[in-house]
C-alpha cells in the first residue's frame, strides 16, 4: 500500500511539473508575440497558458496587457483585477492594480480608476507614474463633475425660459381668446340689432293696419300713440325695397 502511495504521488509531482513547463513556454511565446506587437496572438498563448493554471498570475497579468494592447479596456481591467487578487508578489500585484487604473481611465471612468492608482501607491509609495494618474484621474473627474453642474443649470434654465414662453404664449393665448369671444359677443350684438331691425325693415303698410286692427280697445289706442311714429318709419324703409 506504501509503495502505491508514493506512486500516485511521483505520478501526480511529474503532471503537475509537465503542466508547468508548459505555461512557462506559452508565456514566453506570448512574451515573445507580444514585443513584436502581435497582440492578437500573444493573447491566444497566454490564454492556453491561463487553461492549464488558472491561478497563474503572470499569465493572467499578461493576459490583460494584450488586450488592453488591442483596445479591449474592459476584459483587461478584469484579467488585471485577477492578477492583483491572486498574486503573493507586490511587485505583480502594484503593476496590476495600475494597469486596472489605466484601463479604467481609457473607458473615461474616472472615479472608477482611483481606488486602484491609491492602492497602487500603497503597495509602491515611489510610483511617480501612478501618482500622476491619480491627480489627472481626480481632476478629470472635477471637470466631469462641473461639465454635469453647468449641463444641469443650462436645463434649469431652459426649462425657466420655456414655462416663461409657455405663460406668454398662454397670456397670448386667453387675449387672443378673449378678443375673439369679444368680436363674437360684437357680431352677435350686431346680428342681434340686425334681426331686431329687419322685421321693421319687411313690415309692410298693410301688415301694420293689420296689426292695429287685431288689437282693440285701449291696447290699440296705446299702441297706436307709442308707434306711430315707428310705424310710419317701418313704412318709409319698406317703400325702399325694390319689391
């Protein structure tokens, strides 16, 4: 059983030193793809070298350069926040956390980006590079911040002058109405006067004796000393109808 044993172990030792040498030759091919800026496969070499050890935080770290080197910001700031998190050396876990702050700051995430170049410079107090990125980081942000100040007073003060347009408009509007009702109220008044006098303009001389016959007694006699006047007048203005 002992013998097994130290089997299984010497068999399980010779795989993993196997596997070993293998990520160590994908990575320096990758490293060697990557210096003559072929990115695309360099990224290939270090991936198969990440599917043989998941956890090897130079593979990863690399990983992420040659995708930021191809513009993919966001799959590299993942593989280079990997790196920090699973790396036992400073030195790999510093360069990953700037690189993640880098990648960040290309997608123009700037708060985003500060947490990492501040960690960055905990692990490395002597990186002037991260301790320039910061700064540019932080102001970068303070002008963000402004820009969405000013964009958020100009819409304050659009939407001010548009309520102000909208209250003319309004006033404009009911003046416009009530000059409108006006004219109408006019015309009806007109109309009105118009109606009122064209039965005395169509009233004839024997439709008025008609009138005053229908009446009698002391009704007649009233009506006859109220519009008499008003009669003859109606009389006159048919007689200039053209029959």
């Amino acid at each position: 059983m002992r013998y097994r044993i130290i089997t299984l172990l010497i068999a399980m030792t010779s795989t993993l030193a196997i596997q070993a040498q293998q990520e160590k030759k994908l990575i320096r091919e990758g490293n060697k793809l990557y210096k003559e800026g072929k990115f695309s496969d360099a990224e290939v070499s270090y991936q198969k070298a990440t599917d043989l050890n998941p956890v090897s935080d130079k593979a990863t770290y690399n990983l992420g350069n040659a995708r930021y080197q191809q513009q993919n910001f966001e799959e590299a700031t993942s593989q280079f926040k990997q790196a920090a998190e699973m790396t036992k050396n400073t030195g790999i876990e510093s360069k990953a956390l700037y690189n993640a702050g880098n990648s960040l700051m290309s997608q123009e995430k700037w708060e985003e980006s500060i947490p990492y170049f501040k960690q960055a410079l905990r692990l490395n107090p002597d990186d002037a590079e991260a301790r320039y990125n910061l700064a540019y980081a932080q102001w970068k942000l303070r002008q963000q911040q402004q820009n969405k100040d000013q964009q958020e007073q100009n819409k304050d003060q659009q939407q001010d002058q548009n309520k102000d347009q909208n209250k003319d408009q309004q006033q404009d509007q009911n003046k416009d109405q009530q000059q409108d009702q006006n004219k109408d109220q006019q015309q009806n008044q007109n109309q009105d006067e118009k109606q009122q006098q064209q039965p005395q303009q169509q009233l004839s001389k024997e439709e008025a004796e008609r009138m005053l016959q229908a009446l009698t007694g002391e009704e007649k006699k009233t009506l006859e000393k109220l519009n008499e006047k008003k009669v003859k007048a109606a009389v006159r203005a048919t007689r200039e109808k053209d029959w």
